[in-house]
C-alpha cells in the first residue's frame, strides 16, 4: 500500500474517483480502452502501470473480459447442484465461446443455474426461456425465496412508511454521539460478515481519532457461494442499511458514507440509489441534516468481480484505484483507512440491526440470543433443502432446528454443509446435532460461523474433488500479497488435480505442511482460512480419500 498514492488518488473526493471512472470506461467492451486509461491516469496524476495494475486484476476490468455478452455463476453452491453443465451447454448454442464469461456466486444458490446477461440476473428455469430472454434484453426474472423468522422480525420486518421509519434518526439527532454509541455497545452486536468483531469498539476507535475527513464503508461485496443474504437487506431493506450507515456517520463523526456492492448484484445497485435519492428529497441525508448542523452524503461504488474485496483493506484499496491487495495492520482502518482517513467498514447486516437497537434500545437486542452472540442472524438455506430460502433466525438456536425444522430436510441426501462461505468449516451432518447457531458454539466444534451461508454437499459429490474445487477457488482470488496464499493455494490445487488425475498421490506429511505455511505464514484470512475446511474434510471423510494420499 503506498500511502502517496492514496494521498493523490483522493485528492478530488468521491465526487471524481478513478476506481468508478475505469468501471465507466470498461462498459463498452468489456475492458477498459488503453489510450483512454492512459488518459485517466494523467488526470489522476498516477502512473500507466499503476492504472493497468489495476484494471487487469478484476474480472470485469481486465483485457480478458473483451467481448464478454454472457457469464455463468461458478459458485460453490451452483457447482454442488450440478446445473451448470446445462445452462453452458445451451449458452453455447446462442454464443460463442470466447463471449461465455464467469462470475462467481450471483445469489441465486435457492435454485441455482444462475447466469448474468445485460445487467441482469436469471437463475432457475429461466434458462430454459433463453429464447424469449435474448429477445427482449430489458427482461429480468425476479426470484422469489421462502423468507422466515422464528422470532419477533426485526430484519426481515416490513417497511412501515419514510416517517415512520426515521423516526429513530431523527431522535438520535437531538442526543450526544457518545451515548449513542453506548447503546451500540450495550447491544454487544457483533460483526455479521465473517470475524465477529464488536461493531461499537470499532465505532469507538474511529470516534477518537482527530480527522475533520471520516468515512463510513458498507461492505456490501457479499461473495461466500451460498449467501444471499446481503442481496437481501440491499433489495428488500435498503432503509435498513442506509439508516445504520447514518447512525454510524454521527457517532463517528463521519460526514461520507459509502457502499461498495458488488458487480454481481446489479438490482441492488439501482434498488439502494433510489432509496438514497428518497432521503435526500426528504431531508434525512446531506448537508445540515434537519437543521442539526449534520452533515452526510452517500455514494455508490460498484465493484468488478474480486472475492478478496469482502476484506476490509482490500476493499478500502479498490474504493482508492489501487489493486485490492491486503494491507498490513496496524495500522486499522478506524485509525488510517480510505485515503489514509479514519474509516469504519462494516457488514450489510451489520449496519441494518442499528435500526431496531436505536428503536428499542441497545439492551433489547442484548436480551435476544446467547450471552455473547447476542441478537438474531440470518441465515440462507441452497436449494438442497426442502424449504431453502431466507431465514432470520435467535442467535442460540441448535442446527438441527434450522436443517429439519425450518428448511424442511433435504430433497436428497447431503452428506455435509460447509457453513460460512469457502472459508467455512466442513460439517458433516453428524455433527449437527452438537452445534448451535453462534460463534462460540461453532469455534468450540472445530467450525466456522461466518456469514452463516450453506452450502449443501450431495452423498455423490466426491470430497476429492471439493477440496480441488476449494483451491481452485482460493488461488484465482488470490490478491498475491503474500507468498504463502499466492504459491500455497495454488500449489494445494495442483496436488488435489494430479490426485484426481491418477497422476500422482499425496503425501501427508508435505499436504499438512502446505496447511500450516498458509494458516501461519498468509497475511489475511483468505490463506489463513482455506486450511479450516480442507482439514475437516481430512478429519471426517479420511475413508473416502484413503486413494488419493499415502
């Protein structure tokens, strides 16, 4: 990370941002035109290799994505479903095969055979009105999910009207920023995006550093295969998360607030716009917020296609221009973030259970769930279930009520759920019965909670090929920070492909070695966090690999 560079690269504000304009440019084709970069990075005052850097790592940036008309979700989720096949196949009787691209999870996992043409999202039997869908470009197929709650909704709760629903804000106006803050951390609320930090310490951090520039991030780039829960609060509830990112702003005292929603999740995009433009009109964001003296503005970012954006400082280095490669802590983002600002990056679901705690107040929330993973979460069931869909669930509750109760069982036999995105823990269906749904829980069993996606493994799914699946996944979305993660994943998913192959058979001792060297020696959780379900895997199906490891 060079700290210049971030200096000259926000040195016109959000107003003008380079990552934006490179999007803007790449919209023609596919990728952005070089004269034309070249260009940008003049006005930018950056160099041409930093430009090109840049635009060559994302998937819908990079000289690669030329010609792109179509792409295919190679989520985990989809992959385990086994529809792809299909939806490539008749994708490849309409277009060539230079112009099939991919994109990684559209979160369609409740029916999969997901793909993405012109700015929208199809998933489902819509492949099979492809006909129809090539003829009117301007369609798009709206899914519809089971969506549930086993308590009072507070997430999934409708939105009641603009005056209603701000009444909170309004309130929180007229109070002291710090005991608004201490109704957060009364709350305990946790992180819901993957590390379950307390969201009122990082609220706090960024509160006590001297800056009159703080931003506000939503991290709305919701990658694990499996979640779609995000897409959710986004499409369904953008009040929500819009009300949280100002509540944060004021305790902060931030003035910017930014959403960085991924490329993958273009309704979202037009769907949160809208509702900005509501509360602009409405006086609720902007300057001098309802005569309070308050100041904040908010502004979209739309992401190109890279996993390792979910973490925050490689998030903040994309929002910047720079490649999203992570930066080393400290210093953390609430002391040195987005353009070397204090800044606070949080979860879409984070930031929307501000709402009901400024409602009720911090202790109401603490009151539901356990004693330290407090309040409710929401959970996506894949399309292996009987009842997949949405389910807004108390912290506590065991998962063999979540399985068998509310998703209804499985249409056809799973032999495991990897929980949490592919950095999740592996649990075979077994163990169920001794997890409940929260960190501690989770972390005691030798699993992940994450994001608290799942993702169905079918009895005929060979674990061999699951764990190449998983390095093929982890190397591609790599940001080749650290050697350990760059040459570890990659070098994991070679051994797993020769294996396979009937080439070559793994060694134990070298394999647990790699796992060491990337849980060890990776900078983030991307390397870190790949050796986790690779070893469940080991630990719980070492029958079914015994042929391929020595």
């Amino acid at each position: 990370m060079s700290e210049n560079l971030s200096e000259l690269l926000g040195r016109k504000g959000l107003d003008s941002n380079f990552f934006d304009a490179m999007g803007n440019l790449a919209r023609p084709s596919g990728t952005p035109d070089a004269d034309e970069l070249s260009l940008l990075a003049e006005d930018f005052l950056v160099g041409k290799a930093n430009a090109f850097g840049t635009a060559s790592f994302y998937d819908f940036l990079k000289p690669e994505n030329k010609g792109k008309q179509v792409y295919v979700c190679n989520g985990t989720a989809c992959e385990c479903a086994g529809t792809q096949p299909e939806v490539i196949e008749k994708l490849g009787k309409v277009f060539k095969p230079d112009e099939i691209g991919h994109m990684t999870c559209l979160g369609r996992c409740h029916e999969n055979a997901a793909f993405h043409f012109k700015g929208r999202n199809f998933s489902g039997r819509a492949i099979r009105d492809l006909k129809d869908i090539l003829k009117n470009e301007h369609s798009g197929h709206i899914d519809t999910y089971h969506v549930e709650a086993t308590h009072e909704q507070i997430l999934t709760r409708a939105f009641s009207t603009i005056e209603t629903f701000y009444s909170p804000w309004r309130k929180v106006l007229t109070m002291d920023p710090a005991a608004v803050l201490e109704e957060v951390k009364t709350s305990e609320l946790r992180g819901r995006g993957g590390a379950g930090f307390p969201m009122g310490l990082k609220l706090e951090f960024c509160k006590k550093e001297e800056s009159a520039v703080k931003f506000i991030i939503c991290n709305a780039d919701e990658g694990d295969p499996g979640a779609y829960s995000d897409r959710y609060l986004l499409e369904h509830q953008p009040h929500a998360v819009l009300f949280g990112m100002l509540v944060s702003g004021y305790v902060t005292g931030a003035h910017h607030g930014i959403l960085y929603i991924r490329a993958e999740y273009p309704e979202a995009v037009a769907i949160v716009q809208e509702a900005i433009e509501v509360l602009n009109q409405q006086g609720l964001a902007g300057k001098n917020i309802q005569g309070s003296g308050f100041d904040f503005e908010f502004k979209i970012i739309q992401a190109q296609g890279s996993y390792i954006c979910g973490e925050e400082t490689a998030l903040i280095n994309s929002i910047e221009g720079q490649r999203p490669e992570i930066r080393v802590r400290p210093p953390y983002p609430a002391q040195k973030g987005l353009f070397n600002k204090p800044t606070v990056v949080n979860n879409v679901e984070t930031l929307a259970a501000l709402h009901f705690i400024m409602s009720e107040g911090g202790a109401a929330w603490k009151a539901i769930g356990t004693e330290r993973s407090s309040g409710t979460k929401l959970v996506c069931l894949d399309s292996f279930f009987n009842r997949p869909g949405l389910y807004e669930v108390v912290m506590g509750t065991p998962m063999r009520t979540i399985v068998e109760d509310l998703g209804g069982g499985f249409k056809t036999p799973v032999k495991a759920l990897q929980i949490g995105g592919p950095l999740g823990g592996v649990v075979p269906v077994h163990k169920l019965g001794e997890l409940t749904l929260d960190f501690e829980s989770f972390a005691t069993g030798g699993f992940l909670l994450g994001h608290a996606s799942i993702v169905s493994i079918p009895e005929d799914y060979p674990m061999s090929r699951y764990i190449q699946h998983l390095f093929d996944f982890a190397a591609y979305e790599s940001c080749g920070k650290c050697f350990p993660c760059r040459l570890g994943t990659k070098r994991g998913h070679e051994m797993a492909t020769q294996a396979i192959e009937g080439s070559y058979t793994i060694d134990r001792t070298l394999f647990t070695d790699l796992l060491t060297s990337l849980k060890e020696g990776s900078l983030c959780a991307h390397g870190g966090g790949i050796p986790l379900p690779i070893r469940n895997i080991l630990q719980y199906f070492d029958p079914e690999l015994k042929a391929y490891f020595n």
